[in-house]
C-alpha cells in the first residue's frame, strides 16, 4: 500500500505534467519561435523571443479558458507566467492536487 503522502505527492507530479503538456502544446501551435528542444523550462519566454507583450495576452486568455478560472490582475506577473515552470507552478497551485481552484485563503 502506497503511502497517503507518496500518493498525493503523485498525484501532483501528474497534475504538473498534465499542465506543462498543455502549456507546451498551447506554445508549439501559436507560437512559430518556440522550438520544444531550444526553450528550457525555467527560461523566460519573453527574453528568448518566443512571445512578446500581445503574446502574454493570449497566454493569459489560453490559461484562464483551459484551466476556467481567472487570474487577478495583481498576479499576472513574470513569477507566475514568465517561463514553463512558472506557469505550470502557478498553475498547480491555484488548481491543488484535485483540480479545484483555489482562492487567495487557500480554500476552495
């Protein structure tokens, strides 16, 4: 039997796959300058060129209709969205291990 801890450890390293395939496929389809194989996860997407400041508007939108919940204005920053891991972070936070959103108290 698997641990409750070791299973929801996994559970969560699903979820940020899950994410990070969506974000990566979002990026390949609508964004000619990003090349899987050239852009790290932790690299911004801005300062290697793979998108620019319209480019964050349709990431944002991309996120909010995927994920179906929005992000407050005073957390569209580069922390969060800025590179791969930084949204699949952000991302699985705000969503926690069972796919629901979370708010700022950290409840449901």
């Amino acid at each position: 039997m698997v641990p409750r801890r070791q299973a929801a450890r996994r559970v969560g390293t699903l979820a940020n796959v899950q994410i990070e395939n969506e974000i990566r496929a979002f990026l390949s389809k609508n964004f000619p300058l990003y090349k899987e194989e050239q852009v790290e996860r932790e690299q911004s997407l801005v300062e290697s060129g793979v998108i620019d400041s319209l480019g964050i508007l349709e990431l944002v939108d991309f996120v909010e209709t995927t994920f179906d919940f929005r992000i407050p204005e005073d957390e569209l920053l580069p922390e969060n969205l800025d590179s791969i891991g930084n949204i699949t972070r952000y991302l699985a936070d705000k969503l926690g291990n069972d796919g629901v959103v979370r708010n700022e108290a950290g409840s449901a």
